[in-house]
C-alpha cells in the first residue's frame, strides 16, 4: 500500500483535504491502513488522472465525477471485450 504521505510527496502543491474530498465524493478509493488511507498503484495513477483533468484540462470539479465514471465504464466494457476474446 502507498501512504498519503507518499502521495503527498509524488503530487507536489495536493493537499490533504483534496484527497479526502475525493474519497467523500466516490472520485477515489483508499484502504484502511494504521497511518491513515493506503493507496494502491493504480489509485495513485487515478490522483493523477484527477489531476490532469482539473489543472491541465481545465475541467470543472462538478464534471469530474461524469468524466471518471466514463471512463471506468469504458475501461469496463474494454476488459469484457478482452476477457471474451
């Protein structure tokens, strides 16, 4: 698992709150761990992609959360078509 201070240190200027915002919203998911939410690597390549879209792309907080769900359903229907290939 990768620690919120890991997190912190990889996406310089993101806060914590930020993050716990995204967790309270279903944006991000975090397992439990005894120094707070633990990270798996895909869900720190999600902060990421969180990141891009708000900062670079200039995409609104109210939209995140239907451009996320999007593209999980995307990703979704990609490893379905896989798995039955």
């Amino acid at each position: 698992m990768i620690t919120l201070e890991l997190v912190l240190q990889r996406f310089r200027g993101l806060s914590p709150s930020e993050i716990q915002g995204w967790l309270g919203e279903g944006l991000l998911r975090a397992e439990p761990c005894a120094d707070g939410p633990g990270f798996t690597e895909i869900d720190v390549e999600r902060i990421g992609l969180i990141l891009t879209l708000r900062d670079e792309l200039d995409v609104g907080e109210a939209a995140l959360p239907i451009i996320l769900s999007l593209l999980d359903q995307l990703y979704a229907a990609r490893r379905a078509l896989t798995q039955s290939a």
